[in-house]
C-alpha cells in the first residue's frame, strides 16, 4: 500500500468535525502561502484557490496520518 492510499485510509475513518478543523487549517495556511507570496486572494479564480487549499489539506492529513500516536493525543485536545 502506497502513501496516497494510507492516507485516503487514515482521512476516511475520521469524523466529520475531524475533516472539517483539517479543512480550515488547511485554508489558514493557504491564506498565509499566498501572503508570503504577496499576492491577493481576488487575483485568483476559485479554481486556482481550491487547488491551493486541497494541496494544503493534503500536507495536513499527511502530517496527521504520520504522527500517528501524537496524533491521536493531540486531535484529542484539540477537540472540545
């Protein structure tokens, strides 16, 4: 089994209200990527975001699905 498919295992078991913190961090960071960049959000087409933000979600639920026991920990304080 591959990378790709671990972590489409590892984001398919998770909650919804998991996928859903994992989506917004992904677009703060997206946010921030294209501040450093020094570009402005409206200079892109909602395409263009969408990739950036699903490439961003991609390294979060990587970053997750390797740390797996700090992962757990830490998903588990950071949920209400």
């Amino acid at each position: 089994m591959d990378v790709i498919e671990k972590v489409e295992e590892f984001i398919n078991k998770q909650t919804d209200k998991v996928k859903q913190r994992v989506r917004n961090k992904a677009i703060k960071q997206a946010e921030t990527q294209m501040i450093l960049a020094g570009k402005k959000s409206d200079e892109l087409s909602l395409e263009d975001w969408e990739h950036i933000v699903a490439e961003q979600e991609k390294e979060v639920w990587a970053t997750y699905s390797k740390g797996s026991l700090w992962t757990v920990i830490g998903l588990a304080f950071w949920l209400p």
